[in-house]
C-alpha cells in the first residue's frame, strides 16, 4: 500500500472512529425504530393475532374512518398554530428585552428561562393547581369574566386553550435562548451607524435585527413545530386527553393505543403519518425560506 493511501485510511479512520458512536445511537434510536414503524404499520399486530398478519394499507384506511384519530389530528393542527407562532413572538420580545437591560441582565435571562428548569410533573402540578376552580387564580380569573364558575380543564371548548398558555409560557423561555445568541452575533457598529443616519429604536429592530435574526427564526419554527407533535407528559399529567379526546394530541393517543389498547400496528401507522407531516412541513419550511433567509 503506497504511503498516500496509507495515510489517507489513517486520517478517515480517525474521523470515522469520532462520528461512530454518535451515528450508532442515531441508527440503534431513530432510524431502526423508524423504518420498524413503517413495517408494522402493514401488519395487523394486538392481543387478538398470536404473529403479526400482513394487512398491507388495511390500517391507513381504518384510521382515515376513525373519528377520535380525526379529531385528534384536528386537536393537534391546532395546538401547533395557537402555540408555535406565539411562543416565536414572545421569546423574539424577550430576547431583546433581555439583550438590551442595562441592569439585571442575568436575572432577566434566568427569569425568562426558568420554566424549562422546572421539572415537567412539576410545572404540570403547578399550572394544576391555577386552573383548579374555586382557588386557581386563572379558574377565578375566568369565572369573574364569565360571571360563573368554570372548570377550564374539564369542559372541551376551555382545555385545549388552557394547555395552549401553559406550553407557551414553558416554550417561549427556551426559545428565547436561541435568539439571544443570534442577536448578540449581530455587529453593534450597525446599530451605531443606523443611529448616525437617525434611524429610531423600532425601526433598527425592524431593519437589522429582524433580518439578521432570520436564520435563528427558521431553526426555532422547525424545533417549534416538532415540539408541538410531541406532548405526553404534560397532557397525561393534567387531561389524560380529556374530557372526551377534547385535548387529547397525536403523541399522546400514539401512546394510547400501544400501551392501553395494545395495537401496534395501528400505533405504528399513526407514528408514520406524523413523520411524514412532520417532513412534509419541514421541507417547506426550508424550501419556503431558505433564499429569503440572509446568513452572515
């Protein structure tokens, strides 16, 4: 063997031995359980057949006539437009708040991130605990509105909303994060030049740091959007799905048909059809803003 290729082997095999433990773990926890998802997705497999039953589409078109995972999928098409696009607001809003504060700047950040330091049964029992009637405060906020008690967990035109505020409030402080190292790579000289030129406040954060902030957008929709598809805890701590699947999501109803019901092959097409929205939107996503998306 020639000493370039000799050496050549060497260098790759090094790079190779790096990335193999990674790309074991991504292959033994993401690509196996996907690609098995998809076989039994075509397979009818519960408590009723001893071995797996070749269906072929057999479980795609029992789902398309089931109303609970119609309206499951309903539930979370909403979930994701009320949470997604407020979270991104708000955490934009706080970072800039939180990267402009003359005084108290690591208060602020920690104060702002401190939803996702809370345990999630935790944060569930907290926001339990405010939605309860009589003595939560958002449960009496609500009745004074109203002028009558209500239960916002347990009536089906409340839930889905109230767990749509408390995923925001846990979500915008992480995604805040993100924008904060975005907005601190932004060069201060053009906040000074605009401030030359007069150019006010407002129109700086439009015209620079809106723009320049851009490619921290795309990442936060796309890890926004997958969070939305993948709510269990919070919603089996607090709903359980209901009352009557009202806030019962994908994931959720996933988990619910492979560990309560036991049908697998009915849970494994639901997982399919949910990588394949969840793909579908992701290429879009980066298709749709890839050449209005300015990279320093």
């Amino acid at each position: 063997m020639s000493t370039r290729w000799s050496e050549k082997l060497r260098r790759n095999g090094f790079g190779w031995g790096l990335v193999m433990p990674s790309l074991l773990f991504l292959c033994m926890f993401t690509y196996y359980p996907m690609f098995k998802s998809v076989w039994l997705s075509f397979y009818e497999k519960n408590l009723a057949v001893r071995n797996p039953v070749f269906v072929g589409f057999d479980n795609y078109k029992a789902l398309m006539q089931d109303p609970i995972f119609i309206e499951v999928f309903r539930n979370n098409i909403w979930f994701a437009i009320g949470t997604v696009p407020v979270s991104i607001a708000l955490a934009f809003v706080m970072a800039l708040f939180a990267d402009k504060a003359i005084r108290g700047k690591g208060l602020i950040r920690i104060a702002f991130f401190y939803p996702n330091m809370i345990p999630m049964i935790a944060a569930a029992s907290i926001w339990l605990f405010l939605y309860m009637p009589q003595f939560g405060l958002f449960a009496q906020f609500a009745s004074w509105i109203i002028g009558n008690e209500v239960h916002l967990l347990g009536n089906p035109n409340t839930v889905l909303g109230s767990l749509i505020v408390m995923t925001v409030w846990k979500e915008a402080g992480y995604f805040m994060i993100f924008y904060l190292a975005g907005m601190q790579q932004i060069p201060k000289d053009l906040y000074e030049t605009a401030s030359v030129d007069g150019i006010g406040a407002w129109e700086q954060q439009w015209r620079i740091t809106l723009p320049l902030t851009m490619p921290t957008t795309l990442f936060v929709t796309v890890i926004a959007i997958t969070n939305a598809f993948k709510w269990v805890d919070h919603l089996w701590m607090m709903t359980k799905g209901g009352p009557d699947h009202a806030s019962s999501l994908l994931l959720y109803y996933i988990y619910e048909t492979t560990f309560k019901f036991n049908d697998q092959g009915m849970a494994a097409a639901m997982t399919v059809l949910m990588i394949i929205l969840l793909l579908i939107i992701s290429c879009l996503q980066f298709a749709g803003w890839e050449r209005k998306i300015h990279y320093q």
